[in-house]
C-alpha cells in the first residue's frame, strides 16, 4: 500500500475532492489523507460537486499538515503550486507533484472543471503507482 498526502493552502476544496478521488479509484492499494498549510473547514460547494458524480466527501475534515509526520507518507501531491511553502522533509518522499491548479473558492462556478483535472490527475496517479507495486513477472 502506498500511502499518499494530497497538501493545499487551506484543505478545503482541491484537496478534498483529490482525497475523495483517490480513495474510489485506489481503494485496495492506497491510503489517503489531505491536509492544508492551514486547517480550515471542507466547502459545501467541494461536496455537492463531488456528490454530483456520485463521490461522498461529507465526512472528510480540514486537518493541518502539521498534524502529520512526514515519515508516515510515500506520495505528497501538492495542488495549488504551494510546494515552495512546503517543509523540505515533505517534497523529498518518494513521489512529490506540485500540481498548480486553479482554486475553486475564488470563483465557485470553475468547481466542476476543477473537479474534472482533478479526476485526470489522480486516474492518472493511481495508475502510475498500481503499475510501480505491481510484482514483477
């Protein structure tokens, strides 16, 4: 199992919906948590726009990174280009991304397209990472 930290600003809404992502599409072989440089609360808009595709993020909460060791993770993803504001010990886990995508809390009508990059990349992720534990022969 490989065990993956999606990182943003605040844990409210790119996070959310890439933890949401990642643990439909890579049930069995990952574990997955988010967090934010800052704690703060899950928008509503982040959850109806995962719910419309049939995703429940309801019960996911804003942790801060700091609440985490960096240890404890293989994969850090950083979503909205906030890696510069990382600590070192986090980008240099096995697979560190900085994803840079647009955030959905400054213009809420870009939430479903936001969603969808979102869906590519971690598809896209989840793939790479089956391929890279899968037993060889």
């Amino acid at each position: 199992m490989k065990r993956v930290m999606f990182v943003c600003k605040k844990n409210s809404a790119r996070s959310q919906m890439a933890e949401g992502f990642a643990k439909n599409l890579g049930q069995g072989v990952l574990e997955v948590t988010s967090s934010g440089l800052e704690a703060s609360q899950v928008r509503p808009e982040a959850i109806a726009t995962m719910q419309e595709i049939g995703i429940d993020i309801s019960d996911q909460t804003s942790d801060a990174l700091s609440d985490f060791n960096p240890n404890n993770f293989d994969v850090v993803i950083s979503l909205c280009g906030c890696g510069v504001n990382l600590p070192p010990e986090w980008v240099t886990r096995e697979v560190f991304e900085d994803w840079q995508l647009d955030d959905p809390a400054e213009q809420p009508e870009i939430f479903p397209r936001v969603r969808d990059e979102i869906k590519v990349r971690v598809t896209q992720l989840v793939a790479s990472l089956k391929e890279a534990t899968a037993p060889l022969g």
